[in-house]
C-alpha cells in the first residue's frame, strides 16, 4: 500500500519536476533520440550487411583441383592434408565429369560451347571445402595452395573480404559511437537531474527532515529520468521502424537484387536494445547526479 | 527533580561536539527530558543551542559522551537508521521552511506523502492538524499570502502531521513580533497537553517568564543552569 502511494507520488513527482524543466528534459529527450536513431542505424546496417553475407554463404566454398596425374597415395595424402586443415568443416571429392555437369547446367545458354568437350575434359579433379565461416577462407586457401598435389585453389575471397572489411568498419564506427553517444546522453541527463534537484533542493532538506530514506528521495528523480528516457526509447523505435520500411527496405528492393531483413525479424531486439539502453541511462545519469543532495 | 516512570526522551550525559576546527560548540552538557516535558533551552547566540538540535536530529553525531532520543542511540545510529529516528521527531524553524509553490494544506500533506501515506489518510490527519493550529481556512493560501504567525503555524502542522512524540523547535519565534511569539508559544504548549513532549529554543526571556516551564540556560557551550521557573519569573525551588 505504501510501496504504491510511493511508486505513483514519485510517478506524479516526476512528471511535475519534466514540466518544470521542460527545457532541459526536451534536451535530454531529443539528445537520447538522435543516439538511439544513430546507433540503432548502425547496427541495422550491420544487421543487413551480415545477411548479405550469409547470403553468400556458398562463398565459404573453396574449390581444390588436383594436379593432372596423381595416384591413390598422393590422393590419400591430399585428402588427408584438408581433413586436417583447421576450419574446414567438411569437403567432397569432385570428378572432372561431376565438374563438367555442373558447369552445363550453370552455363545453359552457353551449352553448345561446352559440347564436345566430353571427349577432352579441360577439367580436372578437385575437391569442395565448405570452411566454418567466410573470414577464415583465406586461411584455407593459403594452407591449401602449400599442400603437394593441389595444383590451383579458387576462392571468390575478395567479394566476402569486401563485404567482412565494410561489416567491421561499420561495427567499429557503431561501437565507438554508442559509447560516445551514451556518454552525451548521460551527461545531459545527468545536468537535467542536478537541474531538476537544485530546484527542489528545499523539498528535498524537508524530506530528509521528516525522514524519508534516501531510496524514496531517490525514487523520484530516478522516476523523472527514466520517464523522458522511456518515452525517448519508444519515440525513437518508431521513427527507426518509419525510416527502414520507408526508406531501407525499399531502396533494397529497387535494386531487384537485394532484400532487406524485413523489420519484423529485428523488431524485438531493436525494441530491448531502445529501451534498455535508455533506462541504462536514464538510471545511471539520475543516480550520479542526485547523490550530492542526499547528505544526512 | 521528579521520580516517576514516564519515558525518557532525551538524554544527554556528558555530551561534547567539536565539528571539524577541534573547537568545542558544547562540553560536558548533560541533561534529561521526560515524555510530556515542555522545555525551554536559551542563551546567547554561538552558545550552542542549535548544535544540541542537530544532535538531537542525527544531523551529526556526539565528539564526546552519549546522545539518546526516543530509544535511538544517535553515537552510533547508522545512515540508513536515521530516517527511522527522525519520523519520531518533529522540527520547527525560525524560517519555516515551507515550499513556497505548494499551498499550506500541501505542505503540510507533503511530509505525510513522503512518507508513503495514502491520499484518503493524508486529507483526514492534514485537516485535523490545520484545525488544531487554527490555520482551518487558510488550508488553499500559499506561503506568501500568509503572516509570518501564520506561516509558523503551517509548519507546527507539518511538524506535528506524522503524530510524532517529540517536537523540537530552534527559535520559532525568532522572526516573529511578541504578541505573534506569544501565540506560537501558547500552540506549542497546548500540543504539549495533548501529550507531545515539546522542546523550544528561545531569546525571548519575556517569554520565559510567561509561560514559566523548566529552563536550560546554555552559556559558551556549558548547561549552566537548569531549573523550573515559576509564574512571574522566579525560580520555583
Ligand atoms: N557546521 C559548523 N561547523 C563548525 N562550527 C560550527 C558549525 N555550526 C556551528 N558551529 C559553531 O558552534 C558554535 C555554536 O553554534 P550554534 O549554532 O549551536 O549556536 P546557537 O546557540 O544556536 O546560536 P544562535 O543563537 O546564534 O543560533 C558556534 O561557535 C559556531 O560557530
Ligand atoms: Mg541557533
């Protein structure tokens, strides 16, 4: 019951102390939405940039070819060699007539070049080497290129290594930026609080006089922040949602290539991520500020 | 003086407080208080008066000897713990303290709903206490529309709306004119024949004579006398 009476005071509390610092606490609301806007852009990004290289997961495919003439120990010892490789996760032996196959069916249009060469297979034997994730192909293929016997290793590294290089770069910038960001929104925060304290310090001697603790001094302040930065968070969601359906995804689809991860699929995380981050920090920046006033 | 077996309130036994500069503000100052006692505490400003209130709050904590108040040990009262100390207490200024954008009525309610009470409880007890210091029609009034009479009398109400058993009052008529003093003195001493035990620092030697209660006369830091005054000023035994 008292629990209650104090949890909805401090809500009132809090809601009186914005509006009588309204200029301050819109600084905080607008300063935490532009963070929350530019990191959750970011890490969309991010997000989008994984998908395309899951997408271009038979990247992490490595095609082996074998010299022209081996025999079954020099087989064995190639075999051997790419079991043992670190990352690769599995590989399968391919005939040059397999290869030929495939290479008709990828090649339909072009079926009448190809014909005949049934008769002079320019093809050679090979090997498929699935490796556990895209940033370790280059490691295969260097080892792979030392084994004896493997005549040429083919990887299409360079688009994965673009794509991998773009990822961590963007993930670098976000992480740099959220921290710096987080950092601002903390320091208004924090400003607001001391702004919105100092304005009620005499409320705040009167309470310690008649002996509230300072959990329940505390309480209302905390309440106040966590206010501007619970509506910042939801503000900001909705607005990321609006931009990245209006404008992401159908720029990604206009390309006729691409498509975006839809929305739907990272809503949630996107929502926790909002939400808790601001209450990180609405929480932090109330507390750090509010202590000063809290003297016996 | 008396031996009966009312509670104490107060106790201070060879009490001293030095604050930071190793100055001592009081020494050796002893004394104590019975539930239902009305004292007066005087003397000359820097005597010490106001640092045996902060004592007696939990404000700061004794240099030398023992504090006790309404059961708490203030020595070694923990931070957390006094809290619980002052919700026993009530205190009144000489500046009243009031929150100047909030009405008599809600600064009265605001020392119950601090403290968790519920709306229907806080209307109930705030209009009791208003009517008690007299202050029944002007609950709507605000800081600034109020005599300073009046707004003592707001924070006699604040101080006395969470029931508690002892009232302590550092100069409350300190800004007042004596016809006003006279009235806060005569309020403080009806609350405590409703059974507060009440405790009022005070210049005002007229004051002392009229209403003739028992006396600690504090000088350069030392209780230098301590005794019952009779009506009309003189010393009962
Ligand atoms: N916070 C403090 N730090 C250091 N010294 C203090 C502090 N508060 C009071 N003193 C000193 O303690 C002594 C007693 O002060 P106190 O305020 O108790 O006097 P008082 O009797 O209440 O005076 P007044 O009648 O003027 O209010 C004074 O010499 C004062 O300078
Ligand atoms: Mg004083």
């Amino acid at each position: 019951m008292s629990r209650m009476n104090r949890f909805l005071y401090s809500l009132a509390d809090g809601l009186k102390g914005i509006l009588r610092n309204l200029m301050m606490s819109l600084m905080s609301f607008s300063m935490l939405i532009g963070s929350l806007l530019v990191v959750g852009s970011l890490s969309l990004l991010v997000v989008n940039i994984d998908a395309i290289i899951q997408d271009l997961g038979d990247q992490n495919e490595i095609m082996v070819y074998v010299h022209e003439e081996y025999d079954d120990s020099e087989f064995n010892q190639i075999s051997q060699a790419i079991m043992e490789a670190e990352h690769v996760v599995g590989f399968t032996f391919v005939s040059r007539e397999t290869a030929l196959e495939e290479m008709k069916n990828d090649l339909e249009e072009y079926a009448s070049i190809l014909e005949g060469m049934e008769q002079d297979n320019p093809l050679r034997d090979g090997f498929r080497i699935q490796v556990d994730d895209p940033a370790n192909v280059e490691a295969v293929v260097t080892a792979m290129e030392g084994v004896d016997g493997i005549g040429n290793v083919e990887a299409r590294t360079d688009v994965v290594e673009s794509f991998l290089k773009t990822r961590n770069a963007v993930n670098l910038i976000s992480i740099g930026l959220m921290v710096l960001l987080a950092g601002i929104s903390t320091f208004i925060i924090m400003n607001t609080i001391k702004m919105s304290a100092y304005t009620r310090r005499e409320e705040i001697a009167i309470m310690r006089m008649v002996g509230a603790t300072k959990g329940t001094i505390r309480l209302s302040f905390v309440t106040e922040a966590m206010i501007i930065c619970l509506c910042g968070s939801i503000v900001s969601f909705f607005a990321i949602m609006f931009l990245y359906q209006e404008l992401i995804e159908k720029a990604f689809s206009s390309t006729g290539l691409l498509q975006a991860v839809p929305f739907q699929e990272v809503w949630g995380g996107v929502l926790l991520i909002f939400v808790g981050a601001s209450l990180v920090i609405g929480v932090l920046g109330s507390l750090l500020s509010i202590n000063k006033y809290l003297k016996v | 003086m008396t031996t009966n077996n009312r509670k104490t309130v107060i106790e201070f036994s060879g009490v001293g407080e030095s604050y930071q500069s190793g100055e001592f503000a009081i020494r050796g100052v002893s004394f104590t208080v019975e539930e239902g006692d009305f004292l007066f505490i005087c003397g000359e400003s820097g005597a010490g008066k106001s640092t045996m209130i902060k004592l007696m709050t939990g404000e700061i904590k004794p240099t030398e000897g023992r504090v006790t108040i309404n059961g708490y040990n203030v020595n070694k009262l923990k931070p957390g713990k006094v809290p619980h100390l002052r919700r026993t207490l009530g205190v009144v200024f000489q500046d009243f303290r009031l929150i100047k954008k909030k009405t008599a009525e809600e600064n009265v309610a605001f020392a119950m709903r601090v403290l968790g009470a519920g709306p229907v409880q806080i209307r109930r007890r705030v209009s009791y206490v208003m009517e008690l210091v007299g202050l029944k029609d002007k609950m709507c009034s605000y800081p600034t529309e109020l005599s300073g009479g009046e707004q003592q009398r707001v924070a006699i109400a604040r101080a006395l709306v969470n029931n508690p058993s002892l009232i302590i009052a550092d100069e409350p008529t300190g800004n007042l004119d004596p016809q006003r003093s006279y009235e806060i003195i005569e309020l403080l001493s009806k609350i405590n024949q409703l059974g507060s035990t009440v405790v009022v620092i005070t210049h005002d030697y007229e004051l002392l004579r009229r209403f003739a209660k028992r006396v600690i006369y504090m000088n350069q830091g030392s209780l230098v006398m301590d005794k019952v005054l009779r009506p009309g000023g003189e010393e009962a035994q």
